[in-house]
C-alpha cells in the first residue's frame, strides 16, 4: 500500500520535532541531529523530489534573511574591518586545505571540494552557542561575528565557482572568465535594485507590509534572484543572499524578518534531512588518513586566524586564542558545499562535518577554560576599544 504524501509529510514533521527536541535536550546542534536522522532513514526517503525541493527552499530563506542583515554600505564597512583576518582565513582554511588533498593524490576538483568544506565556520551554531553561553558581551564576539560575516560573503561566490565545474565546466581561462562575469553580473544587478529601487520603495513597504498577501511578493523575490542564479549555472544561495541585500536597503529588516522566520524554520530542517539521506556509508569511512589529517589542520588554522586576526582587530592575546578556539565547528555551508559531491566525497565531507561540528562545540565550551590554563585568569585589556557592528 503506498502512504499517501500528506501522510508522510506530517510524519516527517513530527519525526524532525521529536528529534530536534531530544538534541536540544542534550545540547546537540540541530543541523547535526537531522543529518544523523537522515541518514538513518535515508533508505526509506532517498531520491524524494518533494522533500528535496522543500529543504532547497528552506536554504534558500535562511540565506536570504542572512542578507537581509547587511545593507550594502554595512557590509563595505565591516569586510574592511576584518579585511586581513578573512583573507588569511581563505589562505588557510580553504587554500592550505585544498593543497593538502592535492599531495594525498586527490584531483583537483575533489580538493576544491574538500577545501571548501573545510573552509567556512558555521554561522548558526557560533551564534547559538555565543547566546546560550552568555558570551555574546565578550569583546571578542565582535571579532567573530564580523569573520563570520566575512565567510558568509566569500562563501557564495565559491559555491557559485563550484556550481560550475561540478556541472562539467572544464576549468580553463575562458570558462573561469565567463564564471566570474556572471557572479559579477549578479551581484552588480543586485547593487544597482537595492540603491536605486528597493532604496526609495520605504513608503511602499510601509503602506502595504501588513497586508497578507505581501509575504508573496518577499518571498517570491527570494525565490525569483535565487532561481535566476541556478538558470545562470550559479548557487541559489548566492542568489538568494543577494537578494537579501537588495531588501536590506529598504530598512525594514526586523518587520520583513518576522514575516519569513516561520517558512524559513519549518523548511530549513528538510534541506539538513535531505542532505543526510544522500549520505551512504556501504563502503565504511573514506580516506581515513586524509580525513584526520584535514580535520587536525581545520582546527589549527581557525585557531591561527582567531589569534592573529584579533590581534589585528584589537584584542588581547587571550581573548584573541578565545575567538579562535570558538572558531572550528563547520555547519551550514559546508554542507552545501558537500551536496555538490558525489561517493566517498560526499561521505568523507559528511563525516568530516559531523565530527567537526561536536568537536567544535566542545571547544567552544571548553575555550574559557583553556585560555585561563594558558594565560592565567587576569584578563588583559584590549589594545583598543571597540566599537559595535
């Protein structure tokens, strides 16, 4: 007998809260309890369009209220701020990592991949466990938070790069040029609607927010930016993002926020169930050499750019290792990077996630106490003071 999908809908529904709640009982990150759930249910789910779709809605929602918080002058401002930080952190995290898949006999394709799943901190764990913790005051979680935006502005653009040659671009100087133009192209279109449309459409906003229907125009434009980037061979989360920031000039974040939050969490949850169900561990863990060797060295870089980016940024040696020992848990966008692979790529970017993500936290819990043991208990004050994002 075939289960009707609204059935399996609400089944799915109710198996992702049952789960979720269990995580945040015993204090395990969601995107790494629903991973887990999907792959231990993946037989009976894998291959589903609708759930798949749903979840690359979801993504898509969460990338675009990312952009929702950055109004264009915003994000010059705070990209300048952690300007040295962040390219050291592309240099290490993704460039180092890549040239160590290179000499362990990986092709350049799966190091790209692997580099760039090694590359982006998750923004969403860090933030919730920066609440939770109570350290949100904590001079360094400026430092972070302005790193964690900086990712989330490289990140995109090398999704898109890696859209294009997992589609079969050959990577040459012609394909890289077209490539670059339409990110280019992309982001340019976005710039020119936010600073010349969306930046005078405050009155309209304001007259018709409130009305029901206006959740369709929000988020239609999410959908219609993301899906042009896909028909440009681009990521929809690029699109997506961008077109957060086209909003963003309309100043009415918290008001536009409110009306996306809901889809956005109910959707989000399918996008890391998905991802887990295409996981397949028939052949064991990959490349376990490898895989050891990259995470070691994915913990060491982030807390090599934590010191030494804060202490470019301003702040004491202690609070500098803090911020970099709070710095290694991988989330969001690896996963999406580790979508874009297949086989024992994809396990061994999913092992390398999962293993992260729980070391990360532990770290993240732990980095008081380290620094104390390193540094002693008196804090140092910061070079200089700083000011608020």
């Amino acid at each position: 007998m075939v289960i009707p999908e609204l059935l399996s809908a609400g089944l799915i529904l109710l198996l992702l809260f049952i789960t979720g709640f269990i995580g945040m009982k015993i204090k395990i990150p969601d995107v790494v309890i629903f991973i887990l759930l999907g792959i231990v249910v993946g037989g009976m789910l894998t291959g589903s369009h609708l759930l798949h779709f749903s979840g690359e809605i979801g993504i898509v929602l969460l990338f675009f209220m990312l952009g929702m918080e950055f109004p264009i002058k915003q994000l010059l401002s705070i990209a300048k701020r952690v300007l040295r930080a962040g390219i050291l952190d592309v240099v290490l995290s993704f460039g180092v990592t890549t040239a160590i898949c290179l000499v362990m006999g990986l092709d350049l394709l799966a190091s790209l991949i692997i580099g760039a799943v090694a590359y982006a901190t998750s923004s969403s764990i860090t933030a919730k466990m920066l609440e939770s913790s109570k350290r949100m005051a904590n001079p360094e979680s400026e430092f972070m938070l302005g790193l964690l935006i900086f990712e989330d502005l490289v990140a995109p653009i090398l999704v898109a790069v890696l859209v294009g040659l997992t589609a079969g671009m050959a990577l040459t100087a012609g394909s890289m040029s077209v490539l670059v133009i339409k990110v280019v192209a992309l982001v340019a279109g976005a710039i020119i609607l936010g600073t010349f449309l969306f930046k005078k459409l405050g009155p309209f906003f304001d007259r018709h927010m409130k009305n029901d229907l206006f959740i369709l125009f929000v988020i239609g434009l999410a959908l219609t930016y993301g899906g042009l980037a896909l028909y440009l061979d681009l990521s929809e989360v690029l699109g997506a993002f961008l077109a957060g920031i086209m909003l963003a000039e309309v100043k009415r974040t918290h008001e536009l926020e409110l009306m996306v939050v809901r889809f956005r969490d109910l959707l989000m949850p399918l996008f890391f169930l998905y991802f887990g169900t295409t996981i397949s561990f028939s052949e064991g863990v990959p490349m376990v050499t490898l895989l050891i060797l990259v995470l070691l060295w994915s913990i060491v870089a982030k807390i090599i750019v934590g010191f030494f980016g804060g202490k470019w940024y301003g702040l004491s040696k202690k609070m500098s290792m803090r911020a970099g020992l709070s710095l290694t848990q991988r989330g969001e966008f690896s996963i999406i990077i580790a979508s874009l692979a297949v086989g024992s790529i994809k396990a061994f970017s999913s092992v390398f996630i999962l293993t992260s993500a729980m070391i990360g936290i532990l770290l993240f819990q732990k980095a008081p106490a380290i620094v104390n043991k390193i540094y002693g208990t008196k804090t140092k004050p910061a070079v200089k003071q700083m000011g608020s994002l």
